[in-house]
C-alpha cells in the first residue's frame, strides 16, 4: 500500500479546518513554524490522496509531496502557488 508524504502549508486557521475535514483519513505528524503560517508534515494512504488534495485545494492550503529521501530529498507542488510552501530556514 502506498503511502504519500505531504507537507502542508497554511496559516494556522485554514490548518485547523484541513485538520477537522481529513484527521480521518490522514495521519498529521509534526509541525513547524514557517513564517506567518505553520508547515506540517501528513502521511496519507493513495485510497485516500484525491480527497485529501480536493479538500486542501478547496480550502486553500499549500501541499507539496516529498520525493526520495535524505540529500536527494524534492518537494513537489500538489496544491497552491509556487513559493508558498514550505521554506527551510
């Protein structure tokens, strides 16, 4: 079973309402502060990846799914404008 890795992106409001809509079929794991908004990473399984990124789009959140691992590691846009994701300090 697949499992997709998202980091979402969002003032901390928009993120409670993503939480609300998808804690039940989505795994929130840590949080960081990112700016003015939070970033926090969000496993879920591919049965479920379609919904989570129609809700996240419909709310108006920042995903990027991460590809590859350790220093090949790359943040792929999935919802939202370029450059409002996540931003390594």
């Amino acid at each position: 079973m697949t499992v997709h890795r998202y980091l979402i992106t969002a003032p901390a409001d928009l993120k409670m309402d993503t939480w609300a809509v998808t804690c039940m079929f989505s795994n929130w794991l840590e949080g960081r502060e990112n700016g003015d908004r939070e970033t926090w990473l969000t496993t879920v399984y591919d049965q479920d990846s379609a919904t989570f990124l129609d809700v996240c789009q419909r709310i108006g959140v920042t995903v990027e799914e991460i590809e590859g691992g350790g220093d090949t590691e790359t943040y792929v846009l999935r919802v939202g404008k370029p450059g409002t994701g996540w931003k390594n300090p």
